[in-house]
C-alpha cells in the first residue's frame, strides 16, 4: 500500500505483526546474537579503554620526565600494572562476549590482543632486567603499542555512543534506513512514536535534535506535527516546521523515552481513528506494543504499562463508545474512607510514617502523614487492613482527574517518588465504592515488587453517597 514520498505498508508474517519501512523494504536490525556481539564489542572496548590508555601514555611520558625518583617509579608501576589488568580483562571479556570463532577472524580483535600480550609479556620480564637499558626501551616501545591502538579507537568513539543510545533504547523497534539510526518507531504509516530529541551530554544516550530534524526534513518536509509529552523537558520548537490540512501530513509523538505518555496518546488516538480496529484500550495497547517492540532483542513489553495510564485509555474508551466521543461533566464526590488492604508490615506499627496526599489533578488538596493525623482522620489497623477515617468537616471533595498518592521511606519508591499511588477520574465511579487491586496500583505492578506487597494487597477509596446527593 503507497504511502508518502514512496513508503509502504508491510506485513510481517513471521512476527506476525505490521512493519513500516519508508523505503519499502523489510528493517534489517540483525538476529538477537549479532546485535548483542555488536554491543557488546563496542560498549565494553571503548567506554574506559581509550582513556586508561590515554593515562597509561601520560605515566609513561612522566617516568622519562621525572628521573631518579623512585617513590615515583614505583607508583607508576603500580598503576600500569591496574591498567594493564583491566586491559587484559577487557580482552577476556570481548572474548567471551563475541565469542572465540567471530573473535579470531577480526584483524583488530587479534592486533588488540597481540598488542596486550606484548605488553603483558613485556611488564613481566623487565623486572627481571632493571638494569638492562635494551628492556627499558622495550617499556617505551610497549606503551607505544598501546598508543597505536589508541589511534584505532579513536575514530571508533561513534560506536560507543551508538552503544550507549542502544542500551538506553532497550528493545524498542528503532529506524534504521537511509543513514538514521533513531529511537523511532511507525506505529502506523502517519503516527510516529519516539524518544525526546536531545541536545548537549543528553544526545549521547538519546535521539540527537540535529538527527531528529533531518529525519523529518528529508522524510516528511513540510508535513508533519511533533507533540512533546515531556512537561519535565523542554527544546525550542522554533527547530521544527509545523504544517497541517495535508493528507500526506504525519504526526510524531515523544515523551522522555517514547513509551508511557506517548503510548498512551497514540493509543487514544488509535481508538478514536478506527473504532472497528480498535474497539477496546486493551486492543490499542496491545498494537502499540507490538510495533513499538522488538522481540528479536529481548523480549520485554515496550507498549503502555503504567496501570493508571492503562486506565485513562480505558476511559477514553468509554468516552468513544458510550457517550459518542463528548466528555461528560465529571461529578465532584467526598472521600470518606481510605481502606489499605493486606499491608506491609511497616505500614501495620503504630510509628508507621506513611503519608497520605489526595490532588485534584497535580494540586494537593490534603495531605497528612498518620503519625500525626488526628485533627484530619482516625485510622486503625484491624485483621490486616489499615483504615483511614476523615472527619466529617475534612472530608476532601474530589472533581475529575484526581491521584492519591502514599509515600513511607520503609517503602520502595519508583515513579512519582511515591511507595503506591493511582489516578482516577469521579466521572467512571459507580456506586460509592472504588477498589484498586496490586496490580493495577502504580509502582506495586512491578513483579520486583511483588516480595513487599502481598497478593491481596489494595487500596479501596469509599465515598460520601450522603453527601453527593445534597450536591445535587
């Protein structure tokens, strides 16, 4: 199927998922071995290797400087040899890692390898000839060796950052055409999913800004949008040309690594775009995924997982399927209770410094810690739940978007630098009573997690009926 400047539509049969090219040919990223012989060849040679030898040179330079001082000499000796070794680890370690057969037919793998036994050979038979000058020139010539596979290293510095932007991608599905290697995926032939453009030390391990914009220049001059989710970064969007009312018009999409907030946007858009395709959240999710994935590396899931994202697609479902795409007034509803059920065991002792925060949206509407909360709510802890109680005069009165959040520092805390949090949104309340189990609670969703919160572990809000109805 033609797309803009000659792109097609592909399947993919044997992953059984559809692939983009904007060329027309099938992505060439390698089998899960070559691509990890690649990094690993790249990453382990040249992140420290070429300034430990820098440094090797400059004691070797000293020594000639400094004479007869043998303080000195032997501290020089003591680093070269720790240089010396991890020199040679690192030799073992590429051995290993790209194995003997592949190893033994690269002419530089060999010459680093020759160049490393030389001076091996070399440190271990001058002590034994101090006093010959023959051997000491031959130190001079070792660490000239070395000097000489600096000068190979060098111009290899590219493939350390391509490294470097590789394991910071993990496994998601990057373009690699036409000269560009980007985090960047088609997730359809007109929406795009990608990591944040980067400038200065961040480009090192991200999308370059100047590579982001020649890919859009040179693939979709004049016809494309970029929306930035990452209200943690900002670049300055006078970079990129905005033109819109064009079928040939293609939308890129990032956050900060192209995968939660912009999932969830493309999937949003995915269901509101193509109803039959896309009739559920969870169908959108899984295609996001799918595309955004790839399993020839590793298998891990690059789609949306964060549950409280998870649930807004749901919403937005729901807003597309049963109020015919118009967003409904969100009713305001008071929190009475909050029930935390089979807790840590830190959150069970009576000093337990748990805080609690509700915001409407991102503004804290009350927050208290339990080691001094009475003058907000009464809590105790009864056959394993711990319950919260609001004062009648305190009870917060939530309307729309809201997140509660719960923070120990007895606790792991990832996103949010909260221990467990969640968003809801009152409009999709049924009834007083909403209950979030473990898995669909932010942070406690991590199988790593799972040795802190228990199976049962949840939280379940319950809200004033009584009261939503005077506000009626």
């Amino acid at each position: 199927m033609a797309d803009h400047d000659g792109a097609t539509l592909e399947v993919d049969y044997v992953e059984g998922r559809t692939r983009f090219s904007a060329s027309g040919r099938q992505l060439s990223t390698g089998s899960d071995g070559e691509q990890r012989r690649k990094r690993t060849s790249s990453f382990v040679s040249l992140d420290f290797t070429a300034l430990f030898i820098i440094i090797d040179i400059s004691i070797a330079i000293a020594a000639i400087a400094i004479k007869d001082d043998s303080a000195f000499e032997k501290k020089a000796d003591l680093v070269s040899w720790i240089l010396l070794g991890y020199f040679v680890l690192e030799i073992i370690l590429r051995l290993i890692g790209i194995g003997p057969r592949i190893f033994v037919r690269n002419v530089w793998e060999m010459f680093d390898a020759l160049v490393i036994s030389i001076s091996l050979i070399l440190s271990i038979a001058i002590p034994a000839h101090h006093d010959s000058k023959d051997f000491s020139k031959l130190t001079i010539v070792g660490r000239a060796f070395r000097l000489v596979r600096l000068m190979r290293l060098i111009p290899q510095c590219r493939k350390c950052i391509l490294s470097m932007r590789l394991t910071t991608s993990e496994n998601k599905r990057r373009y690699r055409e036409d000269g560009f290697d980007l985090d960047l995926t088609y997730i359809t032939e007109r929406v795009i999913a990608m990591s944040f453009p980067s400038e200065g030390y961040l480009a090192l391990y991200r999308n370059p800004i100047e590579e982001v914009i020649k890919f859009f220049t040179k693939k979709h001059e004049n016809h494309f949008m970029i929306y930035n989710l990452c209200s943690e970064r900002q670049y300055s969007h006078q970079k990129f040309k905005y033109i819109s009312g064009d079928p040939k018009n293609v939308i890129a999409v990032h956050c900060k690594g192209g995968k939660g907030r912009t999932g969830s946007m493309i999937c949003a858009y995915l269901m509101y775009s193509d109803k039959l395709t896309f009739p559920t959240g969870l169908s959108a999710r899984e295609f996001f995924a799918s595309q955004r994935s790839d399993n020839r590396i590793n298998s891990k899931c690059q789609g949306v997982q964060t549950p409280s994202q998870c649930r807004y697609i749901d919403y937005f479902g729901t807003i597309i399927h049963k109020f015919g795409c118009v967003i409904p007034e969100a009713p305001s509803r008071f929190v009475k209770t909050l029930i935390v059920h089979s807790p840590p065991a830190v959150i069970k002792m009576k000093n337990c410094d748990l805080l609690v925060e509700i915001c409407d949206r991102d503004k804290p509407l009350i927050s208290f810690n339990l080691l001094s909360a009475s003058s907000v709510c009464e809590h105790k802890v009864e056959r394993g739940t711990l319950e919260i109680n609001f004062h009648d005069h305190i009870k917060p009165c939530v309307t729309g978007d809201t997140k509660i959040r719960f923070v120990s520092r007895k606790l792991p805390r990832k996103y949010d630098k909260a221990s467990f949090y969640f968003w809801f949104n009152t409009t999709f309340i049924r009834g007083g009573k909403l209950f979030i189990e473990r898995e669909l609670l932010d942070n406690p969703h991590f199988s790593k997690f799972n040795k802190v919160y228990d199976p049962d572990f949840g939280v379940t809000v319950l809200f004033d009926e009584q009261q939503r109805h005077s506000l009626i």
